[in-house]
C-alpha cells in the first residue's frame, strides 16, 4: 500500500504585522506542532515562552485514563 503525506501549510499574520508561513509534508501531527513552534517563535515569541504553552499539563488526557469515547459518551449524556 502506497503512504499517501498530507502537505500543511500555516500562516501567521500578527496584528503588528508581517505574515510568516510554513509548509511540510505532516506525516505526524508532532511535525505539525514542531512547524507551529517555529511560526510563533520566528514571528516575534520568546521560545521558552512557546515551549513553556506546550506541555503536557495542559493535554487532553493528563491522567492517561480517560479516552475520547468517554468524552463523547459524557458529552452526549449533558446534551452538549
């Protein structure tokens, strides 16, 4: 079976100005994240700023216990 690459394109256009643009062939969504890193740092973000918002305290999952079919689950059950 042939992989089939998904190409990611972002653009960054802060208020202040200037437009910054990245694109990669996201075969992982960790590139993805590594590319919109590279965004906010090259459009004016302290990186240990950047890094510090990309941490695992704020996953989806922090306790490892939960799943998405609980989220839907509960998700259904409150009428959201």
């Amino acid at each position: 079976m042939e992989r089939v690459f998904t190409t990611m394109k972002i653009t960054i256009e802060p208020y202040s100005g200037g437009t910054y643009t990245a694109e990669c062939d996201a075969e992982h969504v960790s590139e993805v994240v590594r590319m919109f890193k590279g965004l906010l740092v090259q459009s004016g973000y302290h990186p240990e700023t950047v890094d510090d918002l990309f941490t695992e305290e704020e996953s989806w999952f922090p306790d490892g216990e939960q799943d998405w079919k609980s989220i839907v689950k509960k998700s259904e059950e409150d009428g959201s």
